[in-house]
C-alpha cells in the first residue's frame, strides 16, 4: 500500500494561550499485497485544534473521516494532557468512533511523550475498548520528527 498525504498547521504559535490548528488529507493507495492492504484506493480528511492555557497543560480536539470503497467511517477524539518538566507529557484520550460496517465504538486510554530537543520525539500510547466492537486494546509506540522551523 502507498499512500500521499498533505498536512498543513497555519494556525497559532503553539505559545501559551493560543489556539493552533493542523489539517490533513491524503489518498491510499491499494497497490501491494493483499496481506497489507485493504484491497481498494482510501481517501482520509483530519483536523486537530489545539489549545495551551499555560505551559503546564493543553486541550487537543482531532476529528477525522476516512472514506473506502464507498462507506464513511469517522473519529472524534479529544485529549486533555500535563507536560511533567521540560521534556515529558502525559495525556488521556477519549475516541468516539463510528464504523460504517461495525456501528458505533468507544475507546478510552492514554499515553506518553518524551520529547528529544525542538525537532524529534518519542512515544507510547494504550487504548481500551469501551463498547463492544474493536479490538480490545490498542497500543503504539512511535518516533515523530519536525523538518521544518520553529517559530
């Protein structure tokens, strides 16, 4: 599978009190084995707002649609985290989720980041089904880098 995506946050500094936001649209691709893939071309639209009362806590609202082979299914997640001295943050996440083949889900859980100076970061997360449908967890760790410049 290959997808191509195109992410762009013009809103806010991301400085304490401000509001900043990213969007987010791409198209996947089915295109390797069948293994891997979901046999079919994907279209995906993000949105995430942010917003940072003070340098200690933040507010994150993501929503999010992905269309395959003709059906919607969407997210909406808010997270609400606390930065623990200069480098770590934790947060707890509430996903509502609605499949267009399974019906309705909701997963709660958290997570961790250590971030690695203003350019790079490591991550951990856990969720736990709430509703009946989905796995019941979900876990990930991840490495997120920043090309561009701050400020």
């Amino acid at each position: 599978m290959s997808a191509c995506g195109l992410k762009i946050a013009p809103g806010g500094s991301g400085d304490t009190g401000t509001f900043s936001w990213a969007a987010l649209g791409q198209v996947s691709f089915a295109n390797g084995d069948q293994d891997f893939g979901n046999g079919a071309k994907q279209y995906t639209l993000g949105a995430t707002g942010q917003w940072k009362p003070n340098d200690t806590w933040q507010g994150t609202l993501f929503a999010n649609v992905d269309r395959l082979k003709g059906r919607n299914t969407w997210t909406l997640a808010p997270t609400f985290g606390r930065k623990f001295g200069d480098n770590w943050m934790a947060y707890v996440e509430t996903d509502a989720i609605h499949d267009a083949d399974d019906g309705n889900e909701l997963q709660a859980g958290g997570g961790v980041a250590y971030s690695i100076g203003d350019h790079a970061q490591l991550d951990a997360y856990a969720l736990h089904r709430i509703g009946t449908h989905g796995p019941s967890v979900i876990a990930g760790l991840g490495v997120s880098v920043f090309f561009g410049k701050k400020g």
